[in-house]
C-alpha cells in the first residue's frame, strides 16, 4: 500500500467529471472540493423516490470502508479510473441525497461510490438508517470493506508518522482496536472483503479492477484463493477448506522444488484417496452455497484452500475447483496467497 492509504485524504472534488464529460452538482450544503462542515442546507428530500424519475434511472451504489490505512483511498481512485462517480468521506445520512442527484442527472451519473469512514463519526450512527432508507427506494448497493491485519496497519501509520484518528491520546494500537468495534457490524454485512495486509498499491488495484471492470455485472464472483496454514488464515475469506488430509508432495523428493501448478504434482495429488472425491463433493456443495447467496443478493465470495505451507496441494485443489466453477457461469478469479513465500 502506499503512504498516502495511512493518512486521511483530501476531500474530491464534488463536481468531478464523469466519463461522458457531464458534470454532476455538488451534494447540497458543500462547496465544490471541500466540506464546507454545515449539512443543514440540504433541500432534497430522502423520504421517497426523486418525483418523475423513473426506477431504471436510479444509480448503482458501492459503498466503501474498512479500517484507516487499509487502502480506500486507492480503491477509491481505481473505481474512479473506472467511470464511478466517487465521493469521499460523504456522511452517511447523505447518501441517501446523493443517490437521488444522481438519478435526477438523467443518466449521466449511473454509478457512484462513497467513502465512509471514522472521519465522519459523528454521523457514522446514521448509516443504518441510510441503507435500509436505500433498500426501501430499491437502490442496488454494495459495500466494499478493506481489512488489513493490525502489524500491517501500525507499519503503515509509523511510516507516515500520522496518529491513527481514533487513538487520542493513546497508541495506534487503541486507535486500530477502537475502529475494528466500531466497524465491526459494517464488516458482518460487507459483500465483498478484502484483506489488503500483503498487498501493494498495484495488486489492490487488480483486485478492484477484476471485480468491477465488467462492463456487464454477472450473479455471482468468486475468488479462489490458495493459502498456506503456517501463514495464517485469510481473514477475507468466507469458507475454508483444509487439504492437509491429502499426501503432502514436500515429502517427494523429485516433487518437492515444484508448485500445484505443475502437471506431475497436480497428478500426484489428484491420484491420493479422497482428492477426487472432495472436489466432486466440494463443487456440489458451493452450488447449493451460490444458489443460497444469489438469493440474498450476495455477489461475491471468496474461498480459500489452504494446505501446509499453500504451495502444492491447495495450489492444485485451486486450480480445479476454479475451473469446476468457471465452467458452471461462476466469473472466478484464482489467487495463490503464499505460493514463493517459502
């Protein structure tokens, strides 16, 4: 991640540019690129639908937050790359006003992002009301969360010598521990998480980009990840599988330099009693889990494979099952977490 995801960015500019070189007008009570800090002059109604503005008109919606110093500055920028509309740091009881300029721009703003987070946390109680306020106008919402692990997070703040908003007085630690309460019901309804602890700039940005770039947005994403148990559990994941139950190729000497994606440690894998049948069984149970998922309008999950140290068996168990989905309609990007960390 870069420096800059560590510290509190600067408000954008309200009356950004969408691709089609139309302009849409500031949220009422702000200025154009700053946050005049007085949200009583608002004059639209968030009680109801924008009058003659027809349902199809209303805006896609991504909502994104995580943990300060996480990276939702950068996740911010890459859906902007993207043609979102983005506004950051956007108290929550205002997004409901901002979809509705949105959906009165006659089209010229059809998707808009929104960065919450513990800047606003004085309105942060708000956010609940707002998105059943969303869901009641029929809005398609998602909420992006960043998540990153608490060493990864101090090394960030230190190295750009900022305090973490909420630690007072106290260590970033406290600020750290503080957020992740405060965010912790936000975290339980995200639809998708992503644990930026080892990722630069660049491979968030990959990750942002292979879940939104379609122009077309398909039922359901799923993210297959390999990992390695001796490196600790993705905390982004939503199911996990052990395939320490399987012959570790480690132990093979002519095996043992190479990955899961190799063909001959694929098949020493898949040739172990039980591989077959997991995969068969596994498959059969993630069919029964996207069903369920699409039916709570939950579009993207992550599943994480994860053997000793992620580099043979839950490589190769990864890369099928992957496959197994692909063929299946299921938009599936593979990930090997910890494949090269030995």
């Amino acid at each position: 991640m870069s420096e800059n995801d560590a510290q509190p960015t600067q408000r954008r500019d309200q009356a950004h540019a969408d691709p089609g070189g139309q302009t849409a007008p500031p949220p009422a009570g702000q200025e154009s690129g700053r946050d005049t800090g007085d949200h009583n002059g608002a004059q639209l109604s968030t009680g109801g639908e924008a009058p003659g503005v027809p349902e199809a008109a209303i805006p896609e919606l991504v909502i994104i937050s995580g943990m300060s110093g996480a990276g939702r500055s950068t996740a911010a920028k890459c859906l902007e790359d993207l043609g979102w509309f983005v506004v950051d740091n956007l108290p929550p009881a205002l997004i409901p006003t901002m979809v509705e300029l949105g959906a009165r721009s006659q089209g010229n703003v059809a998707r808009i992002a929104v960065v919450v987070d513990v800047r606003g946390r004085r309105f942060f109680d708000n956010l609940r009301e707002s998105l059943a306020d969303l869901e009641a106008k029929h809005v398609t919402r998602r909420i992006v969360f960043l998540e990153s692990s608490d060493d990864a997070l101090v090394r960030r703040f230190e190295s750009v010598r900022r305090p973490h908003p909420l630690q007072g007085d106290g260590r970033i630690v406290d600020g750290i521990a503080a957020e992740r309460e405060l965010l912790r019901e936000l975290r339980g309804d995200a639809d998708l998480v992503i644990d930026t602890s080892s990722l630069n700039v660049h491979e968030l940005r990959a990750k942002m980009d292979a879940q939104f770039a379609g122009e077309e947005e398909p039922e359901l994403r799923a993210t297959v990840m390999s990992f390695g148990f001796k490196y600790g559990l993705p905390v982004d994941a939503d199911l996990v599988a052990d395939m320490r139950f399987l012959p570790n190729p480690h132990w093979v000497p002519e095996l043992r330099p190479f990955t899961g994606l190799n063909e001959e440690v694929a098949a020493y894998v898949f040739n172990q009693p039980g591989a077959k049948e997991f995969l068969d069984r596994y498959a059969e149970l993630l069919r029964l889990i996207a069903a369920g998922y699409r039916r709570e309008g939950k579009r993207y999950v992550t599943i994480a494979i994860g053997c000793t140290g992620g580099k043979h068996r839950s490589v190769a168990m990864s890369e099928k099952l992957a496959a197994r989905l692909a063929a299946e309609g299921v938009e599936t990007v593979v990930v090997h977490r910890d494949m090269g960390r030995e």
